[in-house]
C-alpha cells in the first residue's frame, strides 16, 4: 500500500510467500500425517470463519457500519447450498419426515446429467454444482441484504447492530418454521451435499490418492479475500474508510453516503452467504440453530482480537481462536491428576471460563488487537524502510 | 460588474422547529471573494450547508449559474462544480495525505496529476507528508489539506466554513494569502468567518447576518471603515 505505484510491495509478496507456504504445508500434511488429527478441523474451521470475519471487517472495520447480522447472512448462504446440491436420488430419503423433498432439483445431479456421474466426470460435476451453488448462496445473500439494507442502513452504531441483530435471529425462526419444510426441512438437518471431504481425490478402485479437504477450504476463502481485499484497495474501498472517518466530510467531497454504504453492505453479505456455504461443507450438516447470535460474536471476537481495520489481523486471529478453542484448551474441560490426586475445577465448561478470562485481558490491555488497523504487508515494509534509512 | 454565478432568493432553514436562517438573499459574483460574517447562531453555516445539500431548506431557491440547487443531492452539488470545505478541517485521519486528495476527486474520472502538481505548488508542505496519515498533522497542516482537498474537485465556486477556526494568526495569515492565490486562479470564493477584520480586508463583497437576516451588505473595505460593524464584530467601543 505504501508504494502504490509500483505495483505490488515487497510486503505484500511476502505476505502472499506466508499464505502459499501455509497452503503448500496443509497439502503435505493431510498426505503424511494422520488425517483425523484436530489440526485440519482447526485448519478448515479457521479458514472458514477468516473469510466470515474478513466480511464483518468490511462492515466495522472499513466502513464503520456497527453490524452483528453475520450469522444470519451464513445461515441463508448454507441453505442455499444445501438445497441446490443434495443430489436428487437422496432427497426424499432426507426430507422424510415432510413426506419427501419440495422440489427435486440439484445442481451436481444436473451437471452430472450432462456430463458424467462417474471417475473424473463425475469429480469435474460435482466441483461445478459446489461452485454454482456457493455463488447462488453468496447472491442470496446479496439480495436479503440489499432488502433489509433498504430500511436499515439508515440507523447509526448501537442502533443498526440491534436491528441486524434481530434481522439474523428472525431469519432462524423462519428457517425452523415447519410450513417451510418442503424446502428447510424444518428444524431437521440437512445433509448428504458434497462435503470438503469430496474434494480428496480417488482412483479407480476408490483409495484416497491426495487429500485436498483442508486446502480447499483455504483455498476459496483465500480467492473471496483477496477479492474483499482489492476492493478496499481500491476507490470504493478509499470512499468506505472515508465514510467511517467522517461521514459530514465524506458528503462534502461528492460521496453519495446511502449508495456506497449499501454497496458495503451487500458485499460483505454476498461474502458471509458464500462463507455459510463453506460452514456447510465444513460441518456436513446444516441446521438453523447453529446460526445463533453466539456464533456472531465470536465472529466479531476474532474481529476485535485480530484488529478493527485489519485483513490479515483477522485471518491470524481466526486460527487462533479457532486452535485454541477447539484443540489447545480441550484439556481443560477433562478431569486432571497430578500424582493421583484429582484436581479441582477441570470439568467440563472449565475451558470456556478461562477462555473468557483470555478474552477479558486482550480486550482490557491490547484494546486495538493484535494488528490494530495495520496489515502483515505494512509491517514487512516498514522494516524494509527503516533498513534503508540505516543502510543511508 | 461580472456575472453572478450564485443567486439566493430568499431562503429559509429550519431545524426541528427553530428557524435558523429566515428569508436571506444573496448574490456571489463570478470570479471574487465574497463573505458571511457574524456572531454565532447567525445562519452562515446553515446557509452553506443548504447551497451543498447538506441541509434541506424549507423554502426558497438557490440557483448556480441558472440550475436551481435545491433538491439535488450532494454529489450531484459538487458534480455542478460547488465544493465546500466543512467547519473544524474535517480531514480523513486514518488516510494518507494523498488519499485524502484523491477523496476530493472522487467524482472525477479524468486523470490527476496535473490537479496534485497544483495542489502540491500551492502547499509544498503537503507534498512533503504525502505518504503520512492526517491524523497526525498540524491543525495548519490540516486546514491547507482540507482546501488542497476540495481544490481537487476542480471547483468553480469554493465554500470555505471557518478556515482560521483554532489556527495561529501566522497561519491564519497563510490561509488568507492561500484564498486570495486560489481567487486569483479565476475560482470563486464564498467564506465565513468569525475573523471579521481578515475577511473584510480580503473580501470584495461583504454580507452581515444577524440571527437569520442579512443585516447589511458591501465592499469589504468599506464595512470595515463602518462604526457600527467594528462595535458589533472588531471590538471597537465608542468613545
């Protein structure tokens, strides 16, 4: 960012050096070591909520839009994946307590119509239905946003955070509703789409050959980022941190408030509707409940913790809190010895206590997180700068 | 004579209830640097803030050169070629100096370099820091981005809100010269100011607002020879 016109800064290759290391390591490692280990739970979870809270970012970082419908914007997104890519022979099997599926309709059964149900044609039409799918689910998103956007877009801070706050918990009723369950299923899981596990590749007699399920998952929440991140690198994005800096001066200057605001808004949704389809694949189960307001602040907790304002800030704190949440702390929900004594407070629960006390800390003394509003890139350049001046 | 390139007639502005500007007309010839000058709650940011759209007024019209004003958006306003530099610098202060520039051109299209050679011709000292974040400038500093800033719309008339506010008399000298250079550079100028005597020395035409009306108008120069103005605005007492 620092040298804009020569490109790309040394900061930002090295940056994308890190990311292509973490890739090319999560490739080998699926492939040597034990593929149930908890790393590639954290891996492909982490990778999923980055993408998540990278979107959030957009909103309360960028453009200074105070909004906790996150959840709800995955919650459309994951249904919208299900619902496309349950292959039809299965669906009624799935739908079975609404007396079978609404409509039979499925976008991997419809490419393999075309192209093949079997060996590569088979892969090549199941990662085309994912991929129409997801998309679908990202506009699904979209549109909702721009609806709700309509009215509430018009709010300010606390007031807007309430109202998509309640937009995302309305939304989940409405997907348990048992009149809708041609469609949802109810309060029924979804189940039976293509999975991250689908995209390992077999050969002819059915042995996985390469593992690719923790890639993956890095690997389209990688695209969607840098996507976000072009864009705030760009004009929009410079008219977005305007808007969050002064919104009267940002009028001043000719940028119409409403406009680029809901752009905002419809972006980052699009991104969290894709995001809830890649929480589907990674969960192999869809279900409304899991889409509660809690999963929104965690969403927003990485935000924070990661750095209001920070892309990689974001993405460092989601495999943070991803790993610790779900492998490094486990131990504390197990009940303890030392030299055959029992200790105390090590029962299950106990790891969410201590979590928050974590939790507590960083908000109290590391108020602007890890990153504050600086990039992985912006680092590696300033330590090239001050080289220079030592150098001079 | 030339032209008036801003005509008001006879506009009202009320917030919730309390009438702030009521019935004032007024017009800025093309090509001079005309001001507002009076006490606080006399209207004269409330009147700006209605020519940028900012402010919906309740009745009236604002016409730039013959385009009634009322009723277009914002960005429609500085589209039209009428920029305003708002109250207390309002710079962008997580952007660089640079970005805030090209903030001020966001409606622009066309190419910018020659527009940043100008700006940066007029304040060197902004090209020095083009890489810092404005949050960390001067309150001077800050002022010359805020006009660099709207000078980047390429403006045909420029509304500047209080640009001495909270500044150093040496700086408030600078900014003064930098209103003259820019009027001289052929763009008119429309200012407020609490600054009675700087404006009046450096404005051709003067109007005086008093809670909403415009009280009297004229030369610069000459209000500033009138006993009544010094009493009320220059601190002058009567011997």
């Amino acid at each position: 960012m620092l040298n804009e016109k020569k490109g790309i800064s040394r900061g930002a290759i090295i940056t994308l050096m890190i990311v292509l290391v973490v890739c090319i390591l999560t490739i080998v490692l699926e492939n040597t070591i034990n593929p149930n280990s908890l790393l590639f739970t954290v891996i492909r979870k982490a990778a999923v909520y980055s993408l998540v809270a990278v979107t959030m970012n957009l909103l309360n970082g960028f453009t200074g839009l105070f909004s906790l419908g996150q959840a709800g914007f995955m919650l459309l997104g994951a249904y919208t994946y299900a619902i496309l890519t349950i292959p039809t022979d299965v669906r009624d099997s799935i739908y079975y307590l609404f007396g079978g599926a609404g409509f039979h309709f499925s976008t991997v059964s419809f490419f393999e119509g075309i192209i093949g149900d079997s060996g590569v044609a088979g892969f090549i039409s199941m990662i085309l239905g994912v991929l129409i799918a997801m998309l679908v689910g990202g506009i699904v998103a979209a549109i909702v946003a721009y609806l709700i956007g309509l009215p509430v877009l018009r709010l300010k801070s606390d007031y807007l955070a309430i109202a998509t706050l309640g937009f995302a918990e309305i939304l989940r009723a409405i997907f348990q509703w048992d009149k809708l369950g041609k469609v949802t299923n109810g309060a029924n899981a979804l189940r039976g789409y293509p999975t991250f596990a689908d995209f390992n590749i077999k050969n002819a007699q059915g042995i996985t050959v390469l593992r690719l399920s923790s890639f993956i998952p890095i690997l389209f929440a990688g695209i969607c980022i840098l996507i976000i991140i072009l864009l705030i690198n760009s004009s929009y994005g410079r008219a977005f941190k305007a808007i969050r800096d002064d919104e009267v001066a940002a009028e001043a200057m000719g940028i119409n408030l409403a406009k680029h605001k809901m752009m905002s808004f419809i972006i980052s949704s699009f991104f969290a509707g894709v995001g809830g389809a890649l929480f589907a694949m990674f969960a192999s189960t869809v279900q409304a409940k899991t889409f509660t307001s809690a999963m929104t602040y965690e969403i927003f907790l990485i935000v924070v913790i990661g750095g209001i304002g920070s892309i990689s800030g974001s993405c460092i704190a989601s495999f943070l809190y991803i790993a610790c949440s779900e492998w490094w702390l486990r131990f504390l929900d197990n009940t303890q010895y030392i030299n055959g004594n029992q200790l105390p407070l090590f029962k299950n629960g106990f790891r969410m206590v201590v979590f928050s006390v974590v939790i507590m800390i960083i908000v109290l003394f590391f108020r602007t997180g890890m990153m504050g509003d600086k990039e992985l890139s912006d680092l590696f350049n300033k330590k090239r700068r001050k080289k220079v001046k030592a150098d001079e | 004579m030339s032209e008036s390139i801003l005509e008001i007639k006879d506009l009202r502005v009320s917030y919730g209830g309390i009438e702030a500007v009521k019935g004032i007309s007024l017009d800025v010839h093309e090509g001079k640097i005309v001001t507002l000058i009076g006490s606080n709650g006399a209207g004269k940011s409330t009147t700006l803030k209605s020519i940028a759209g900012l402010v919906k007024p309740q009745s009236g019209s604002i016409k730039f050169k013959g385009q009634e004003l009322i009723g277009l958006s914002p960005d429609k306003i500085v589209k039209a070629g009428i920029v305003l530099v708002p109250e207390g610098r309002r710079v962008f202060p997580n952007l660089t100096v640079k970005e805030n520039l090209k903030m001020g051109a966001y409606l622009r299209k066309d190419d910018l370099t020659e527009d940043f050679e100008y700006v940066y011709s007029l304040f060197p000292r902004l090209k020095e820091r083009e890489w810092q974040l404005a949050g960390t400038l001067s309150g001077g500093e800050q002022q010359m981005l805020a006009v660099g800033r709207a000078l980047m719309s390429k403006p045909e008339l420029i509304m500047m809100d209080e640009p001495s506010l909270g500044l150093a008399p040496i700086v408030v000298k600078d900014i003064f010269e930098i209103i003259r250079t820019i009027n001289k550079a052929g763009i008119t100028v429309l200012l407020i100011e609490q600054n009675a005597f700087m404006a009046l020395q450096n404005a051709d035409w003067a109007y005086v607002l008093e809670t909403g009306t415009i009280k009297t108008e004229g030369e610069g120069l000459d209000l500033l020879d009138d006993e009544t103005i010094q009493e009320a605005y220059l601190g002058k007492t009567r011997e």
